[in-house]
C-alpha cells in the first residue's frame, strides 16, 4: 500500500511538472518555433548519451524506426501549436485546448487503432462543445486566433496520441521518445525556411532563456518522464488516468499565481473550462472495466500524457 501511495504522489508530482511546461512557453521569449525546437534537440540530444537508447535502436526493425520517425513529425506540431497558442493568447488558453485531446480521440483513434467505435466517447466529443464556445467567449476577441491554434494543437495530440497506442508494445520507451523528438527537430529545421519569421528561425537563447529551456527540457520533459515510468508500475491506469487529467487544473491555477492570467479572463471561460474538464474526466470513469494501459511513449511527448 505504502508504494501505491507513493506512486501516486509521484504521478502527482509528474503531473505538476507538466503543468509548468504552459508557463514556461510564456515566459520563454523565444518564438514557439525556436522554443519547440531546442527543447526537441535538448532532449533527444540527452536520450541519445544513454546506452539503453542505443540498444533499443539496434533492437528495432527499420519499419518500426520509420513509423516512429513519422509520429515525432506529429508531436513536432503539437508542441509547436501548442506554444504557438500559448504566445498567441496565454497559457491558460493553451492548456484548455489541450484538454480537447479526448474529443478528437474519440472519432481519430477507432480509426488508427482499427476498433469498432464507442458511443460512450461520442457522447464526450458532443459534451466539450459548449464548454468550448464558453470559453471561446470568455476571452478578448485578440485571443480567439490562440483558441482556433489550441485546437489544432489538441486534434495533434490525438493523432500522434492513437498512433502510438497502435505500437505501443513494440520497443522501449526512452528509445521512442528519442526517435520522435530527434525526428521532430529535423523535420522542424526543414519547415523553417517555409515559416514566416524575422531574425533566425533557431536564435541562440539568451541567459534567462537559456536557464528556462534547461529547466523546460529537463525538469518539466526527462524527470516527469522517468518517474512516472516507475510510478506505473504500482498504480493502476484508471488512477493514472484520473490523476493526469489534473494537468490543465494545475497549468490554469498557476496561470493565476504566477502570471496573474485570472485579470485576462472572465467568468465565461472559467465555466467553459468547468464544462471540459468534466466531459475530461467523465472519459475514464467510461472506460473504468476495460483492459487499458496508460502509454509510456506519451509521457515524453505530449502535454495531456493522460491520453489513453
């Protein structure tokens, strides 16, 4: 009992840590292309000094590195999305977006996964739309731009999201992640020069960026990544679930705190954020009895990492 308690402070822990990478993308003034891809290339680049990454490599078939390769092109555009929403409205706005992620994976992953589909999830998809005009109303008409990117973003999570959870069993995690977020800094050096932008496209951070990638690539990507692969292995993926559905509660109350955010936003949005979240957690409790694993590779790449 005492290590499932453990676990769970850890999950919880992990998920607070997550929560930060939303405030990090606002205070970080690097464009949500350079941001995106020195945390990519920080990561990756650490991953890739671990000798268990490399012996996943050598174990892995090239299809699986291909198929790999074509899902961290995904996560590249969520994450860059994702920022960009962030830089285009606030950090609470972006992390709403992300709590999306269920309703498109309700219609994508039947798909992907070739599953009969489940009236239980389409129920969900219809329950966030209200709670998304709510919010949509809720904020200044210059953030509504950041809102329709958010989307974008969430629609991202839910592919790659359903993709992963068809290899799910396939290789190591570390080695996955190293793959996708390597591949997605490549594809996004090869974007660059079709994005419009001022100055370089990947401008050497300053001091105060420079710390804040560091603590974005490390401490809110590898440490949540590696504690929650142990925390999984005593807690069950129902409790995950519900735990990591808490990321954007934690993102939006340190919004408040840390960026004063509430003083952007009104009534309206919170109602609509009430309303998604709900729909958000009303997923697991649905799928309650079912034989579902939480996905480790996720836990890298995304920013719902609840996403099952």
């Amino acid at each position: 009992m005492q290590s499932v308690n453990k676990a769970r402070l850890q999950i919880h822990f992990c998920v607070l840590l997550w929560g930060f990478t939303a405030i990090l993308g606002k205070l970080i003034t690097l464009t949500a292309l350079g941001l995106v891809w020195w945390r990519m290339l920080l990561v990756a680049g650490a991953l890739l000094l671990m000798p268990r990454v490399w012996r996943g490599l050598r174990a892995m078939s090239m299809r699986l590195r291909l198929a790999y390769a074509g899902i961290g092109v995904l996560v590249s555009l969520h994450w860059l999305t994702f920022y960009a929403a962030i830089k285009l409205a606030n950090a609470s706005v972006g992390a709403t977006c992300i709590a999306l992620g269920p309703a498109f994976l309700a219609f994508i992953e039947p798909w992907v996964a070739r599953r009969r589909f489940d009236p239980r999830e389409l129920l969900i998809a219809i329950a966030v739309v209200p709670g998304v005009a709510m919010v949509a109303g809720g904020v200044p008409a210059h953030m509504r731009v950041g809102i329709a990117v958010g989307v974008v973003s969430a629609l991202f999570v839910a592919l790659f999201g359903s993709l992963n959870k068809r290899f799910v069993e396939h290789a190591d995690p570390l080695t996955v992640t190293c793959i996708e977020l390597g591949t997605g800094a490549i594809f996004l050096t090869l974007l660059a020069p079709l994005l419009p932008h001022t100055g370089p496209a990947y401008p050497v951070p300053d001091l105060h960026d420079g710390l804040l990638l560091l603590v974005l690539a490390f401490g809110c990507t590898l440490l949540p990544f590696t504690l929650a692969l142990v925390a999984l292995r005593h807690i069950s993926a129902f409790a995950t679930q519900m735990i990591t559905n808490l990321e954007p509660v934690y993102a939006i109350v340190l919004a408040m705190l840390l960026l004063g955010e509430q003083r952007q936003l009104d009534t309206w949005f919170y109602l609509g954020v009430a309303v998604i979240l709900a729909a958000v957690f009303a997923h697991p409790l649905l799928h309650r009895n079912d034989a579902t694993a939480i996905q480790p590779e996720l836990l890298g790449t995304a920013e719902n990492h609840g996403l099952d």
